[in-house]
C-alpha cells in the first residue's frame, strides 16, 4: 500500500502523507495507482457537481464543481499546463524551451491556457446531463492513465519528476492502469467509448509535440496530458443532445 500512498499524496490535496523514506524512482513505481486516484477525484467533483445542482443554476454547478477538482489537485497539472505553453509554444530553440518551463513565472501564452482550458472545463461541466455527467469520472481517471505512455518517451531533461517517474516506471503498469479507465469507458456506453478515443488521441498529440519540441518529456509535460484530456473527455460528453 506505499505505492498507493504515494500516488495520492503526490496527486492530490487530500490528507495522505508521504513516507518519509522517499526512494528514487518512487513516483514511477506509484504510476500503476494513479487510474484509481483519478477515480477517486472524479467522484468526489461528480458528488459536488451533483450537490451543486441542486442548489444553483449548471453554469454555477459547473464552475462549483471546477473549483472543488483544482482544490482537490492543487492546481498541480494546471501549473505544468502552464509551463508547458510558456515553452512549447516560444519561438525558441530547445534548451531555451526548457529554461522557461524551469522558470516559476507564468508568460503571456501560459496565462492564455491557463484561461482557455479552465474555460472550457466550466462550460462542458455545466452543460453536463445527470446521464453523461458521469464522464467527470472518466475524464479524471483516463488522463492519469494517459501519463503512463510519457513512460514510453525518452526525457527532454536528466533530473526532475520526470526523471524520477522514468527510474520506477514499468510498461506492464499501462496494461493494469488500463482497467479502471476502460471499464468506466464501456459502461458509459458509445459516448464513453468515443470519449475515452477522443481522450487517447489528445494525448498521443500532446506527446507528439512535447518529443518534437523538446526532444522528450518532462514532469510539466505530465501536467497538459492531464489537463488536455480531461478537457477533451468533458467536451465529448457533453456533446450532441441533451
């Protein structure tokens, strides 16, 4: 059960300590666990979306509901989602890419995100039916799966979260983080399916970019997976009739 401490208490706010005896490698080998925490972040904003509901109009409901996922991450993902935009999109080459993404202020396109992403996540989430609104579980299960096929790229840089990840993490770990995600997915029905493609396909893009740009991946780079994703995911939920 260390491993799945460890995965809650670096990808959440809830009270879970993390052991003392941090080890190199530790957040890899936690990587299998993170579906399930996802999960468990998923209900818990499905429960306030649910609860807000009741109460305030769905553009409230949402943004209710938005409030509740950053507070229960920390903003942790939106924060490399930031960085990310900051470096990935500069007019740079790589070194510089990466100097940014280090530097702890947010630029113009960070800001522009940051923005569009949150946006986006508030306007799918009050647009959710009772129904579909159980894409809030799928979307923050699926894009913590989605961080296991960074373990599948070289690193942009030596050290870093994403170097520890890549010293615990095993391939067999996508094939068992798959089965949270994947039988949300099929119980959702066709939406959830196309949902979950729709989120894969994202990414599989930012990934793309992330090598093209960087040469690898970084911890950062971890955070847009997580956050373009579960963007993705929403929207397709809350698509077509209500």
């Amino acid at each position: 059960m260390r491993n799945l401490r460890i995965a809650f208490g670096l990808l959440t706010t809830l009270p879970v300590r993390l052991p003392d005896d941090w080890s190199a490698g530790d957040s890899g080998r936690a990587a299998v666990w993170y579906p399930l925490v996802g999960l468990v972040i998923g209900a818990l904003t499905w429960l306030a979306w649910t609860g807000a509901r009741l109460l305030f109009s769905p553009l409230v409901a949402g943004v209710v509901a938005l409030v509740v996922w950053v507070m229960l991450t920390g903003g942790l993902h939106l924060d490399g989602l930031a960085d990310c935009c900051d470096g990935l999109f500069a007019s740079v080459g790589r070194e510089r890419r990466l100097e940014i993404m280090k530097d702890p202020h947010v630029g113009a396109f960070g800001v522009i995100g940051l923005i569009l992403v949150l946006l986006l996540k508030a306007a799918a989430l009050a647009s959710l039916t009772p129904v579909s609104s159980f894409g809030i579980l799928l979307a923050a299960s699926l894009a913590r799966w989605c961080i296991l096929f960074a373990g599948l790229l070289p690193l942009a840089r030596p050290s870093g979260m994403g170097a520890d990840f890549a010293a615990g993490f095993r391939r067999s770990f996508l094939l068992w983080g798959a089965v949270i995600p994947l039988l949300i997915a099929a119980l959702l029905g066709m939406r959830g399916i196309l949902s979950a493609l729709a989120g894969v396909g994202a990414a599989a893009l930012v990934l793309w970019f992330a090598k093209s740009r960087l040469g690898g991946v970084t911890g950062d780079v971890f955070g847009m997976i997580v956050e373009v994703v579960e963007t993705i995911v929403l929207l397709v939920s809350a698509a077509g009739p209500r």
